[in-house]
C-alpha cells in the first residue's frame, strides 16, 4: 500500500482539524496528551493536561478506555459466571473482588459460609492485598525515575501469586469463592508455605524501606507532592489507603467488619500527611500489617467444611443487597438486585480507583509535569477499575 | 536500495540478519488490562526475565519497538490509538496478541464496547491462549515467535506480510494460510 | 597494535599514521559503547535486580545481544514524522555523534599513545562535549512532538547547568599540574607528591577530591543518567528529544550516550587517577600496560556511574537545576579559591 | 611546539570530524541498502500518546532562560580562569586576589538571582 | 524546596543494590530449565472422552460459549444381560476455542461424570488463531498431563472436589 | 597554495555561504544553526591562525552557550517549525545596496593598505600567555568584564522575571 | 597566507551582518547579525595578533566574546519581555509604543 506524500498530508491535516475542535485553545497553553499509551498511566488512562511550560493549568482525565461494559454484562450471566467476570475488574486484587460480590449474594439467600471458609477468605484476601502492594511499592519506584524497585516488587509477588495459584488454580483470577463457601480445602503443606512466605513479605518490606522509602532523593520527590486534605479527599470520596495517608482513620475492615475481621486485632495505620510519600508509607505498614494478619489467621485457622449446604443450581431469591469492603484499592461496593433468575437483575459496581482518580482534575492543578506522575503513580489506580 | 526485497541479500548475511532480529525483540511496552501484568512479570519478575531471550523493554515509544505485545483487552474506544501506535513502529514489526481478549474477545465476547480480537486490526504474528497466561506462556510465545524469525522469509516481512516461512519464492504459488500453517 | 604503531612512529610515514590513528578510534566508539552497555546496562543492571540479564543471544551469557541490537537497526526503517524539519531532523546525531568522537582524540592512554595531544587537551574536550546540546536542540526541535521539545528543553538546560560544576571540577586539577595537555596532566601525576612523600605519585583524587566528587556528579548529569535523567525520563516524556528517533538514527544516539559516558570516564581517570599511569611501569611497558590500566580504571569510575544510576530515583527538574546553582556550583568555585590559596601560600 | 606540528595535530583533529561524519553517512548508507520503507498512514503522525496530536506547539519555559543566562555568564568566567589556573605559580598572590574579586563579583550575581528567586520554581 | 543531602538515605540504598549483586539471581532460565506450576493451575483443559455424555452441560454453563459439542444416538448393548438395549449418546465432536476461553474452569466444575480435568500446562501458543481450537483428540492427548488430586490441609473436611 | 590556504578556502566559503543564509533564510532556528556553521568556521580560522585557546573559547562560549542561550529565546518566542515569510521588513534592497556598497568600499580599502603583507603563525598561543598579559597589561578591564557580566546578569534577570 | 585573506573575509562576514541588522525584523535574528558583525571584528582582532606578535589582539577577541555574551543575554531580555507584552517577537511592531 504505498502512501503518496498528499495523501498523507491529507490524512494528517485532517486529524489536526479535529483535534483541534476537540480542545479548546488558549493562547499560551500547550496541550499535552498523556496517555492513553503512555509509560506514566498504567496501561490507557489519558490525562489532557493544559501546559504553561511545564506547570499544570488544567488537567482532563479522560476515561473509558478500558470501559467493557460490565454492568451490562451482569445482566446476562448467571451467577457463578458473574464471579468469575468480576475477577477480571481490579486485576491486580482479583480475590478481594469476588468477596463483597458473593456476600451480596449470600445475604439475599440468607446463607452463611462456614468458619474455616471464612478464615480462608480472609487470608485469600490479605494475600491479595500484599501481593497488590508490592506491586505498587515496586512501581512507585519506577515512576520517580528508580529502575530497580521495580524488579523486586516483581519479584516478591511471585511468591504470594504462588501461594494463591497453589489454592486457586490462578495466578490473577481465582474465580475460587462460591455463594455458601470455597470451591475447595487448600491443598496439603499450603499452611507451612505461606507462613514461610510471610517472612519473605517482611523481608521485602525491609527492602523498600532501605532502598527508597528513607532515600532522600525519593523524599524530595515525594514529600509534599499531592497533598490531599483529609475533608478534601472524604468528599470526593477517595478511600482506602489513599485517605488513611491524609489522616483519616477509616478502614471498613474495623468499620463495618466483615469475613474474619472482627476476630483478628490490627492496627489502621494512618499518616498525617496527605503526600505521595504519606501514601507510600502507609502502603508499607499496610503490606506489614497484612502479612502479620495472614500469619495470626493461619494460626487460629477452624477445622470444618469449606461449604456450606447450597442447591445445585443456584437460583437467587427476590431482593436486594449493598455490599462494600475494604479492597487494597480503596471501598469496593456491589449493589446487586435480584428478581429471582438464575443471574442477578442489576448489578451495580462502585469501584475504589474511580473515585479516587475523580479528585485528579482538583489535585493536579497548578503541579509540575514531573509531580503528575508521582501523583498519578501514588494514588494507584487500576484502569480496568476505573471504567469496569 | 531495498536489496531485501529484490533477494540479493547472501544466504549467510540472511541468517545473520534473521539472528539479530530474533534476538533483539524491542518491545514496547504498553499494557491494556489484566494481561498486561502478567507481561511485566514476564519482563520485570528475576523470577522469568524476559530479556534473558534478548527480548528488551527498553522503548517506551513505538518508533524504536519491535515487538507489540498486545496484552488484553481492546477497546473500540482503544482501537484507533492501538492501530496507529502499530502503524508509528517502524517496518519489520512483530505483533504478540496476548491471552483471550487480545485473540478474540475473551470474556467480554458479548459486550457492546470490546473490539473482539486485534487482528481485526492488525496482523498478529502469534497467539497466545490464556486468561491471563502464565508469564511462561508468553516467553514460550516468543520461543514460538523467535524460531519463526528465524526462518522467516524477509522480502515479503519487508513488504509487511505476516512471517512466512519456507523456501525464497514458494509462497507465491500457494494460498497464504496453507503457508502460514505449515511452519512451527 | 597500537602499540607497536606507536613506537614505531617515527618511521611510519605521517599519512599512514592518521589513517590508523582515525580507524582505530573509529572502531574504539561503537566498541566502548558495546562494553559499556553490555557489562554494566545489560549484566550489572539484571544482578543487581537478581536477574540474569541477556542469556540466549550468542549463546554464552547474551554476548551477541548488543550487536545483535546493532545488526536489528540497521534493517529498521527509518521513520520521520511528516511535520518534522528532515534536514534538522536528520544531522542531529550526527552532531551529538561528533562531539563525543573527537574527544576520544586527546586521551592519552600510554606515554605515546595519543591521537593528539594539544596543548590545550582538556580545555579543548570541554569544548567539543558541550556542542552536543545544540545537537540534543536540534533534535527536540525537529521532531515536531511536544515531548521531544519538552525533552530537549530539559535536557538543555541541564547539560549546560551541569557543563559548569565539569569546568569548574577540572580547573582545580589544571592548577596542579599547570597545564592543559592530558598527558601533561598525567606526568604531574605520576611525578608529584604530597607533602613531599611521592611514592605513588599524587592521583590528583587525593587532592583534589572535592573536584573529584563534583566532576562525577556533573558527569553524571551530563550523560543523562539517574538520578538526573529527567530529560529522557522515560515515565513522563516517553523518551525525551529522542521519541520520534527510528533504526539507525536513534542507534547513534544510544551509542553516543555511552560512548560519551566512557569518554567522560576516560576524562576523570586520566585527571584524578592517574590516567595510563601506574607506579613501577615506565617506558614500552607503560605503552603496552597503560591502556589496560586506564580501562580499569575507566571502569571503576562507569561502575560508580551505573552503581548509582541503578539505584537512585531521578531528581526533577527544578530540584535538579537547585541542586547544580545552589550547591555544585558554589563548591566548584569554592574549590577553585581554595586550591589557589593553598597553592600560592605552600 | 612548532606551528607546523601544531597544524598537523589539527589537520587530524579535522580528519576525525570527517571521519565520523563519514562513518555516520556511510552506515545510514548501509541500512537504506537493506531497510524497509513501508508507508502507512499513521507512521508519520507526530506520536503523542497514540491520540492525535493537538497543536499549541513550541512553548517554553522562561526559566529555561535564565539558567541558560547564568550558564553563559559562568562560562565566560571559567574561560577567563582557565589561563589564570595555567599561572597561579607564577601570577601568585597578586593574580590570587585579582582572580578572587572576579569569582566574588560573578558570585555576587549568582546570589541575586537566588534571593530573586528565579532558581526556584513557580 | 531545600534539598538535604544526608548520606544515610543515599548510601542505604546502594548497599541494598550491592548487595543483590553478589546474591544469585532467582531466574529460571525458561526455555532450557521448566519450573512445574501447582497441580493446581488452570493451564488447559483434558477430556476423558470415554466418560463424556453428550449432556452439553458444560457449553450450557460456559460463559464464553466456547465449547462446541456435537453427537449422536447409538444403541448400546444392554447394560445387564438380557435387559433391554440402551440409547448412549456418541461424541462426535468436542471442541474448545482456547482463544476465546476465560479459563474459569466452570466447566470442569459443572460436568457430572467427571469428564473434563484441569492440567497446568500452558505451551501450546500459535501462530495461526485457527490451532486454538483444540478437538476431541487434541483435548484427549492432554490427559496424560493430568496430575493426581492433592491431598487437602489438615483440618480440612472430606476428599478433594478438585479435577 | 600551501594546506593552510587550502583549509582556509573551504573555510571562508562554507562561512560566507552560511552567514548569507543566516540572514536570509526564513526560518529563525535555521538561522541559528547557520549561525553555529559561520562561529565553527570562526573557531576554524583561529586555529589556523595558532590562537588556540581563543578558539577553543570561541566554541566552548559562542556556541556551546550563547548559541544556546539563543536558541532558548528562540524557543521562547514560539518558533514556528515552518518557513514563515513575516521575518524580514520591507528594506531588503536599500539594505542590501548599502551592505553590498561596504563591501566594495572596504574590500578596496584593505587591499590598498594591506596589499601582500603575510600572516605567519610563529608560536602556538595556549593559554598561559594570555594569562600573563591579562594579569600584566590589562588587570582593569579584567574586572571591569566581571563587573559587566554582573551587570548583565542582574539586567536580564529583572527583565526576564516574571513579575508576579 | 595573506593577512588580506582573513580581513577581507571579516569585511564581507561584516557586511552580511549589517544587512541582516537591516533587513531583518525579528528581534532573535537582529540579534544574530549583531553577533556575524562582532565575529568579523574577532577575526581581525586575532588576525593582526599574529600579524604584530602582539598577544594583546587575542586578549581583546575574549573580551569582545564577553561583551557579545553580556549583549545577547540582556538583548534576549528585552525580547522576551517584548514578545511577552506584545505577543510577537518583531521589532517593527515595537514603534507602537512610541508615542
Ligand atoms: S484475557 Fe483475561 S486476563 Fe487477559 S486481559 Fe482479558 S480478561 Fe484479563
Ligand atoms: S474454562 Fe470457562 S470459559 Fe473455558 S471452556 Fe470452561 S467454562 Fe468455558
Ligand atoms: S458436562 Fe461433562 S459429560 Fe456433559 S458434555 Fe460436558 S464434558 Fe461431557
């Protein structure tokens, strides 16, 4: 196919046209895409950010590059394929996903799973979390510029995705929970693993801290940047981590306990600060005080089935149920209507990471180009969470 | 000019040629959705190590890549962008589609916003199954790739046809896929 | 070789010596960039990130990787945006090409092994290094992409913020020795000594060590590197003044950026460690041991470089530019006035 | 050293930026000998991202200026060093001072310019 | 902003990196040396064709509708002597599209006579889209990658449900 | 037709070429980079001329930095990527009579006065001898040049900042 | 090598530089031509240095180089401070604020 040069010129001038249309102009301004490919945006976030030199006017998050459509989807499925859709909204904690999902469902059939369940969930679920937050301390590394971090966020994953894949059969999407119960036991030597594990998470965690957390150079780059004032942050309803770095004590984990959290005792660790680095500190203690949850749950694990009675075919009675929890990512909500067929009438999704990219157009004014990023990379967001 | 396509490139300097391209996949790195992950553990985990195949992921802009891994799931809204980020990579390029949605769609077979498959859009060079596939599942993908490379025709690569395989001139005479089939 | 072509230079006719010396720095460029890249980006980087790095290519640790990456670029195509300006577009590697390839001229890596040794050696490498920012301008420029412009803003402005603390860092060792040429500099090396005990001569390193310090920061700026590589920072620019670069165009930048990286070493070796020089060898012996001196030497110094660009995060910009205005830089000149005093009152 | 060995070591000096332009002309030469040229509508679309480029181009930052302006003023002042720095023997004390007032005038500047804050940002 | 330059920070961080220097790499060297996943892993799907019914259960259930079943009725001798002559269905097509397939493992889950295991296998990319389609005998040779059922954690009730 | 003469030739021409391209071509970052030609070419003819150091000087200050500095204004005044026609006013000819007009008058004047005098390079100025006649015969304008660029330096920064 | 050869290059290098400063009406450009013309006078400066033996020449070529830096930093200035006031770099539009 060979091109001629007018052609091209053609097919340029008309691009620029609209874009042109697209955006409105003023006269100083530069206007940069950022994303939907680009190195800074985890996958296809694009952020239109209007320049002068190299401070942010005005920032444009632009989403739905990633939207599938999941609500309507729902609406389709019955529900053990509902759960397995689920898993695939915020990949990175696919486990933690399915939970408040399943609730929802148990609730409206009156159902409860059984103790050892329970506790399995729980520390599915904090093993999930860990395995999301090192990824984060890892890649908050290398969106300030250290190319290292990165790798051994990477590669202490692995051990948590081994342990997960060892009792679920997948790496990412567990799809492992069912309405009444676990699909199954864990398998043999599973216990002694993960707490052999632990002390690997621990050890990962005494990594970060030496190599970036105290790091000056990572304090200059983050102290300060993105500051999110508690109120500020509660009204656009930032939450999980991101809140608790700008000093709000709320975690729904002891706020509204749900799985086994009640019976464990942890700390909320919150920070003052509001900061990047507040946000990274705070993920740091939290990846800790996960690990220290998973061991204390392990050790009181119940003896019992993992399921409980359920019909065969699961068909969910008329009603309705709201049903939110503390994800890695922040407060994960699912509204699920039921009408009585085999698949859920109307689900609907609140998703941690939309909300707290909402508050990027009030954040990003007035940063530098740079701080963007290290904003961008400390609010950690999943895209797929984001437009679901 | 275009020695390649006119065939007057020497045997041995074919194979130094199809060597070096083969061992030096830049790839870009752009991730979609779940997919894209399991991608950067397959480049970033100690525990896989992609560029040990001499696979790098060194470029973040396509005008220096390769390789594309297409890791998840497109969107219409996606398509455009991934179809002109293909097309700003410069000649020989490389597609890898990358698990279920990449190849046709996955999981979100049936919804109204997914693009159900990239090589509606592109070529893709090799498909590899999995929801998401393990990070060895994409480094037996780009085995499977290099070893194409490796034997692939370069006058028609050059032309920007998918990799052929075979002997110079013989693909001219048979249906594409029969060619396209027989390698591996 | 290059030995032999040195002691033999007086009977080798005049012609003939220039076209050796030109290819044998000809092949020295792409080659020291292959080193460097391969031991230290390929190698070093993945060890310290327990990896392995390249293993396949080759066969034997991934040897091949590099010219393979070589090879591969010489079949891209080459690309240029339609906006962009082709002839600006296209000379500016060759720019940032150049200045790095001339310096390689003027270090000395044995008493007689020297392209050329000017009188004003160190003064003249200074010189020629700092024409790449209008390289790195051009090229930012050209692309017609906002990043690259971006990009190339960044990395001007940083390259001449850091070219100062580099001046300045050097100045110190030119009071010490009280000549420009690099092999001057070296000889005031091997023959000085401190406070009288001259056993090992005096690297200027021991005494200059605060323009040793400054000289490796500046230097590591001037390459790019972490932490001061906000101007190809890959997560923000995408690449810097290099995004819309293709194939072999872009391959000259890579292969400046780390041939300048082992130029500057080469620089910092000969001025604070003593260059070629090492004590006990002289005559031949230094001709044939002296550039295995100096690469050894050279290497210590890249290891540094890469040990710390693996390492640390990258500074911003403005952090960046504060950290050379409002410390390098009133260290430099503070360095200068102290060597003096010192130097006037002993 | 005579004129003419002087010029000799310059004609070298010359060669070599021949040389290397040369091998950068000559290898380019090679890779159009073997490289692709395949059009495509978006190859030669300014890459922005993968959205289409919008316009508003070419601005910069002043402070970029003002870096360089400070830039330029050490540099002259460097040059003026540098043969000091040949003579500090010989010029002694004398040149000492007189070199110290220049860094101290020059330093002077750079110390405006960081209490009128234009090394900081915003 | 004030930069303070402290070495602590600094110098922490190199040693971290120095250190990972000296300590061997954790990488298997994929193509030459294989690690095993977990039993568990959801790699590919095996079918015993023998015990597959034709009860289309499993394509029902599928999410992605990406199991293509087809057969037909064949008389089979009686089960007893002398009872009457049964009608079993003939599997004349199975097929999974692995492209398609979101590796969920309902049908596993679903299928009442144990006809469909889980192997952890995962090297069977293509170049062609159409090869992902495996058939009933593509589907059969990975039975034999099947591993056994493992055993359960203590405390844990009843056998393994999992294939 | 000695070497020196030779490299001088191919000097002279490719400044004068690039210098009229300086002014005349309609692209400002163009004409920068003619700009650069026509100081390397300067660079050039001090070093034939054994003024080493100078011209070193001339690379390291002229375009190593105020080129630079140029550029970057040229970047800050929007340059356009394209040739625009709006860069020179409407005196071009009268502008052109009067230049070409010096020229002759000049070139006549020097080759009256010179005629067939020699430049003969006799001994290599690094840049110790500048140093001794700096510090020698001319210590005022020494500091008089520091004073200046603090003066210029304070200038350009209270006319350059932002006044907010 | 003539001495003629490096004045006569200078005038010529001068003259081109007195047309620019005429003809052009960017500001950046006028500045440019400014800066041929002070080359041209350098070359003559360092040229009769060598002529007369004389190292003084060559002293003043790297004051002359001072004074063109400390000329373009601060016309830069006035540029930018035009361009920022009016929004164009061209000095003809500068007479509007005469009067
Ligand atoms: S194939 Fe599966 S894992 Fe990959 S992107 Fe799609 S849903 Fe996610
Ligand atoms: S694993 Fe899930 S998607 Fe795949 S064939 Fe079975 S039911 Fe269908
Ligand atoms: S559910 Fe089992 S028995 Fe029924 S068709 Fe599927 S594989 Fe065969």
């Amino acid at each position: 196919m060979a091109v001629t040069e007018q052609q091209q010129q053609a097919f340029i001038g008309k691009h620029l046209a609209e874009a042109q249309v697209a955006v409105e102009l003023q006269d100083e301004d530069m206007v940069l895409n950022i994303g939907p490919q680009h190195p800074a945006t985890h996958g296809t976030l694009r952020v239109v950010v209007k320049l002068d030199g190299e401070r942010v006017v005005a920032a444009d998050p632009v989403i739905g590059y990633m939207h599938r459509g999941y609500e309507k989807l729902t609406e389709y499925r019955s529900y053990p394929q509902v759960t397995t859709l689920i898993n695939r909204i915020d990949w990175l904690s696919s486990f933690a996903n399915e939970v408040p999902f399943i609730h929802a469902g148990e609730q409206i059939m009156g159902i409860e799973a059984p103790p050892r369940a329970v506790y399995i969930r729980t520390v599915l679920t904090e093993l999930s979390r860990i395995a999301t937050f090192l990824l984060f301390l890892g890649e908050m590394g290398a969106q300030v510029g250290a190319i290292t971090p990165v790798f051994y966020g990477f590669r202490d994953r692995e051990y948590v995705l081994n342990l997960i894949e060892a009792a679920t059969g997948g790496r990412f999407h567990p799809n492992f929970n069912r309405i009444g119960g676990l699909k199954d036991d864990v398998p043999a030597g599973w216990i002694a693993e993960t707490r052999r594990m632990m002390d690997k998470v621990f050890e990962s965690c005494d990594t970060f801290e030496n190599l970036l957390e105290g790091n000056e150079i990572f304090l200059a780059r983050t102290k300060g940047i993105g500051i999110i004032p508690g109120d500020v942050g509660k009204g656009y309803g930032v939450s999980g981590s991101n809140l608790r770095a700008s000093g709000v004590d709320w975690d729904l984990r002891r706020d509204a306990p749900y799985l086994a959290y009640p019976e464990v005792d942890f700390k909320v660790w919150t920070h003052p600060g509001g900061d990047s680095w507040s946000r990274y500190w705070v993920r740091l203690q939290e990846t800790r005080e996960a690990a220290r949850i998973v061991v204390d749950l392990l050790d009181r694990l119940p003896s019992g089935p993992v399921m409980a009675k359920v019909p065969r075919i699961i068909k969910v009675p008329p009603g309705e149920s709201w049903v939110r929890v503390e994800n890695p990512l922040g407060e994960m909500g699912y509204y699920v209507v039921s009408k009585g067929a085999t698949g859920p009438f109307r689900v609907k999704i609140r998703s941690a990471s939309f909300s707290n990219v909402s508050i990027l157009p009030w954040l990003l004014k007035g940063v530098y180009v740079p701080d963007l990023i290290t904003i961008l990379a400390s609010l950690y967001f999943i895209l797929g969470d984001i437009d679901r | 000019m275009g020695l390649v396509e006119q065939g007057k490139i020497p045997k041995p300097l074919t194979w130094l040629m199809n060597y070096s391209r083969k061992y030096s996949l830049w790839m870009y790195q752009w991730g979609l959705a779940c997919c894209a992950i399991e991608m950067g553990a397959a480049l970033a985990s100690p525990r896989y190590d992609m560029m040990r195949l001499g696979v790098i992921p060194f470029p973040a802009s396509p005008r220096q890549a390769d390789l594309i891994v297409v890791s998840g799931t497109l969107t219409d809204k996606m398509a455009p962008a991934l179809k002109r980020l293909y097309e700003q990579m410069p000649d020989p390029k490389y597609v890898i589609s990358m698990g279920s949605c990449a190849n046709c769609g996955g999981p979100y077979w049936d919804s109204y916003s997914v693009t159900k498959g990239v090589d509606q859009i592109i070529p893709v060079d090799v498909y590899i199954p999995g929801c998401p596939p393990r990070p060895e599942a994409l480094l037996q993908g780009v085995v499977l790739l290099q070893e194409r490379i490796q034997n692939e025709e370069m006058g028609p690569r050059w032309r920007g046809e998918p990799i052929i395989v075979g002997q110079p001139g013989a693909h001219d005479h048979l249906p594409e896929t029969a060619v396209a089939v027989s390698s591996a | 070789m290059t030995a032999a072509a040195s002691t033999l230079a007086l009977e080798i006719p005049w012609g003939v010596l220039l076209g050796a010396k030109v290819m044998i720095i000809l092949t020295l460029l792409p080659l020291t960039a292959l080193i460097l890249g391969y031991v230290f980006l390929m190698k070093m980087m993945a060890h310290m990130q327990s990896r392995l790095g390249p293993m396949d290519p080759g066969g034997f640790h991934g040897w091949f990787q590099l010219i393979g990456d070589g090879i591969k670029f010489i079949q891209k195509e080459d690309v240029m945006p339609a906006d962009a300006d082709r002839r600006v577009f296209a000379l500016a590697p060759m720019i940032i090409l150049i200045s790095t390839f001339v310096v390689y001229a003027v270090i000395p890596a044995g008493p007689r092994l020297v392209v050329e040794d000017l009188e004003v050696g160190i003064f003249f490498a200074l010189a020629v290094s700092s024409l790449s920012v209008i390289g790195v301008l051009m090229a930012g420029w050209a692309s017609s992409n906002k990043f690259a412009l971006l990009g190339a803003l960044r990395a001007a402005g940083q390259l001449i913020a850091y070219e100062l603390p580099l001046v300045l860092a050097v100045v110190g060792v030119i009071m010490q020795a009280g000549t420009m040429s690099l092999q001057g500099i070296v000889g005031a090396q091997a023959n000085g000594e401190i406070f009288g005990w001259g056993a090992v001569g005096n690297p200027f390193v021991l005494t200059q060590a605060v323009g040793f310090v400054l000289f490796l920061a500046a230097a590591q700026a001037e390459l790019t590197q972490t932490p001061f590589d906000m101007p190809v920072a890959e997560s923000e620019l995408v690449a810097g003044y290099q995004v819309e670069y293709t194939g072999f165009r872009w391959l000259f930048f890579q292969m400046s950026e780390y041939a300048t990286a082992f130029a500057l070493a080469g620089i910092a070796a000969t001025l604070f460690l003593g260059g070629w020089y090492v004590p006990g060898v002289e005559g031949t012996a230094a001709d044939v041991l002296g550039p295995l001196v100096l690469f050894a030497k050279i290497m210590a110094i890249s290891f540094v470089i890469f040990w710390v660009r693996f390492t640390y995060p990258r500074f911003r910009e403005d952090q960046l530019q504060a950290m050379a205005w409002k410390y390098l830089i009133p260290l430099s000149l503070l360095n200068i006035l102290v060597t003096g005093i010192l130097k006037v009152v002993f | 050293m005579s004129y003419s060995e002087y010029s000799q070591s310059y004609l070298t000096i010359a060669v070599l930026i021949g040389a290397g332009a040369g091998m950068f002309g000559l290898m380019l030469g090679l890779a159009r000998l073997v490289r692709p040229t395949r059009p495509q509508l978006d190859k030669y679309v300014t890459y922005e991202s993968g959205s289409d480029p919008i316009g508003g181009w070419g601005q910069a930052n002043v402070r970029y200026y003002i870096y360089a302006l400070l830039f330029v003023m050490f540099d002259v002042e460097a040059v003026f060093i540098f043969p000091w720095a040949l003579r500090v023997d010989s010029l002694g004390v004398f040149g000492l001072v007189e070199v110290g007032i220049f860094i101290v005038i020059l330093a002077l500047g750079l110390l405006y310019a960081w209490r009128k804050g234009v090394l900081r940002w915003v | 902003m004030p930069l303070q330059i402290k070495t602590p920070g600094l110098i922490k961080g190199l040693g971290v990196t120095l250190r990972h220097l000296f300590k061997p790499a954790v990488t298997v060297q994929y193509p030459h040396e294989r690690e095993d996943p977990p039993q568990r892993a959801r790699g590919v799907i095996a079918l015993k064709e023998e015990n597959c019914t034709v009860c289309m259960l499993c394509a029902r259930e599928c999410p992605d509708w990406c199991i293509y079943i087809e057969g037909h009725k064949v008389k089979a001798p009686p089960r007893r002597a002398g009872g009457k002559p049964r009608t079993v269905s003939a599997l004349d097509r199975f097929d999974i599209d692995y492209a398609l397939c979101m590796y969920c493992g309902i049908c596993v889950e679903v299928c009442p006579f144990d006809a469909l295991f889980w192997t952890p296998e995962y090297e069977y990319s293509e170049p062609n889209i159409a090869d992902l389609l495996h058939d009933k005998g593509k589907l059969g040779a990975w039975m034999e990658t099947v591993p056994e059922p493992q055993p359960l954690e203590v405390g844990a009730e009843g056998p393994s449900k999992w294939r | 037709m000695g070497p020196q003469n030779v490299a001088f030739g191919v000097i002279a021409a490719s400044m004068v070429l690039a210098a009229v391209r300086v002014v005349t071509t309609r692209n400002v970052v163009h004409a920068a980079l003619y700009l650069v030609v026509v100081l390397g070419g300067v660079a050039g003819l001090y070093v034939l001329l054994a003024a080493e150091f100078v011209a070193w000087a001339q690379v390291l200050i002229y375009i190593g930095a105020i080129l630079v500095l140029l550029l970057f204004g040229i970047m800050l005044t929007r340059a356009p990527l394209h040739a625009s026609s709006e860069l020179d006013n409407d005196q071009r000819w009268a502008a052109a009579i009067v230049s070409l007009g010096l020229v002759g008058l000049l070139v006549g004047l020097l080759a009256d006065t010179f005629g067939r005098q020699r430049v003969r390079p006799a001994q290599v100025f690094g840049g110790g001898e500048l140093a001794d006649s700096i510090f020698n015969d001319f210590l005022v304008p020494f500091e008089v040049v520091s004073m200046l660029l603090l003066a210029a330096l304070i200038g350009a920064v209270v006319l350059a900042r932002r006044d907010d | 090598m003539l001495l003629n050869q490096y004045l006569i290059l200078a005038a010529v290098l001068f003259c081109i530089g007195v047309y620019g400063v005429l003809a052009r009406r960017h500001a950046v450009l006028v500045l440019m031509s400014v800066e041929l013309m002070l080359n041209a006078v350098n070359v003559n400066l360092v040229a009769f240095s060598v002529h007369l033996r004389e190292i003084s020449g060559q002293v003043f070529a790297l004051f002359v180089i001072t004074v063109a830096a400390a000329e373009v930093g601060v016309g830069l200035a006035i540029v930018l401070l035009i361009y920022r006031n009016m929004a164009s770099p061209y000095l003809d539009r500068v007479d509007s604020m005469k009067g």
